[in-house]
C-alpha cells in the first residue's frame, strides 16, 4: 500500500487548483498526511536587448502571499504550511517535491489541448512526466447543459 505522509498541492488560484485542493485535503484528512500548498509566480520582467521589457502579468508577492494564505483546509486536523516560491512552475514545483519528499502531489489541470497547449506548454504535463511520486491531475467539474 503506498504511504503517503507528505501531500503537495500546487495551485494558481484557479477553479480547478480549488478541485484539487479540496481533493488534497480528503487524502490528507484521510492518510494523517501534512499538506504543503504552493504557489509559483513568475521571476521579474526580462529585457529585451533594445531595452524594451517583455511585460509579465504579475501580482506584488505580498497580495499573492495574503492569496496562499486564505487557502486552508477547513478540517482543522489537517496539518499544513503554505509556501511562496519564485521561478518556473513547473521546474519549482519539481524541486520542492524531490526536496521535501513528498510522497503525492494533488494540482489542478485547465485541460487545455491541441494549439494553445502546444504554444504554452503545460505545467501538469511537465510535473506528470518527469516526477519522483505519483501525481493526480483533477479538472473542475463543469456543469453539463442538459
């Protein structure tokens, strides 16, 4: 039976990183584990070699740190700690897994395909592949249209 002591949960406050996240808190809930939740911004804005800068949508880290801090499990027995970490999604989120040994991470997926993934990328794809413990990718639910 796989042990699971260490869960983390990557989010980017979207709707599905909320699926997950509730997702992450039944495991953790139900296995005793601790809860790591992430949040990865992107690094400050680079320079073109005209001096021109290549502008990122980004939030201060203070409003993203009051943001990773309103995410908390609601079952109080559940132990976590939130963390703020400044690169590549995918690669950080890399990091922090083999780093804390973390036995599962639990992230939202947008479920994008065909040209904007290819031109994007995908950060659960990356973490999916390269890995060192099982990953649960959770889309939100939409509701159908009967």
């Amino acid at each position: 039976m796989l042990q699971i002591r260490k869960i983390l949960h990557p989010t980017d406050f979207s709707e599905p990183s909320q699926a997950a996240f509730d997702l992450a808190c039944a495991l953790a809930r139900d296995y005793g584990a601790r809860l790591l939740i992430v949040h990865v911004y992107p690094p400050p804005p680079v320079y073109a070699p005209d001096g021109i800068a290549i502008p990122f949508p980004a939030e201060e880290p203070l409003a993203l740190q009051n943001r990773l801090a309103a995410i908390k499990p609601t079952d109080s027995r559940i132990s976590y700690e939130h963390r703020l970490v400044e690169g590549d999604p995918a690669e950080k989120i890399l990091e922090l897994a083999n780093s804390e040994h973390v036995d599962l991470i639990v992230m939202g997926t947008h479920g994008t395909t065909g040209l904007a993934r290819l031109l994007v990328g995908s950060v659960a794809e990356s973490v999916l592949r390269k890995a060192p413990c099982p990953v649960l990718t959770v889309r939100a639910l939409t509701p159908s249209s009967t």
